[in-house]
C-alpha cells in the first residue's frame, strides 16, 4: 500500500451521512440536545468509516493517535441533525476522519454544530509484532 487516503478513494465512497431527529427524550428540559447524546451520536457516526478503512487496509492495524472535539451551537428540540463523516489526507500511512455534526435549515445553510477529528495511523502488522517483541 503506497498511500491510505488514495486507497481509500479508489474503493469507493469517502463521504459518510446519517441523520438524527431530535426528539423530547434526547434533549434538556429547555430543549436543547443532551451533550452526552451528541458525544454518543459523533461517536456512533465514526464506525461506519472506521470499518470501511478496516475493509481497505486489512493488513494494517489502526490506531487512533489523536482524538478533538469542538462544539459550536447547541441544536434543538425539531431540528434535524445530520452527522458527515469524511477522510482526509495527512500522509502516506494517515488520514484524519473529521465528523461534522450540523443542523440543516431548509433555504438557508447548514449551522455547525459540532467537529471531531479523529487522526489515525496505519502500521502493518509484521511492523507490530516487531515492536511487540522489542
């Protein structure tokens, strides 16, 4: 394997979306979205992408170096979350995954909501089980 990100993109897609309804029993008692829901939810939203770089690069074992996450607005109660989740280059053996979460508005753009990034390498695994015997 020469480049992730390039065999990423030759097997397919590179652009992960679900949405989320926000209903009374995910919000606070002022209508806004529970934190710990959104966390779950950014959470949730990276396995798909994280199987499919499973899927590409079998013989490498993954490790996430880096994990942030940046909240901007608070959505809530009848809003319709939609959660994307994207690659992106950051070496030979790295792509970062940033998960967005934002609020789409009918006419209007998107409000941010929340960002994670998630930096990941990728180390083959004849390379871990050196390390492992060191």
């Amino acid at each position: 394997m020469n480049n992730l990100f390039i065999e990423l993109k030759k097997k397919g897609a590179s652009k992960f979306t679900r949405e989320l309804p926000i209903t009374p029993e995910n919000t606070t008692p002022d209508g806004k979205l529970q934190l710990w829901t959104l966390l779950n939810e950014l959470e949730r939203s990276s396995i798909p992408p994280l199987q499919f770089l499973e899927e590409v690069a079998p013989h490498y074992r993954k490790r996430k170096q880096e994990v942030n996450l940046q909240l901007f607005d608070s959505p809530g109660k009848g809003d319709r979350l939609e959660m994307e989740g994207r690659f992106y280059d950051l070496g030979k053996r790295q792509v970062e995954l940033r998960i967005f979460a934002r609020i789409r508005v009918p006419n209007k753009r998107s409000i941010k909501v929340a960002k994670a990034t998630y930096r990941i390498s990728a180390i083959h695994i004849n390379e871990v089980a050196k390390m492992e015997a060191a």
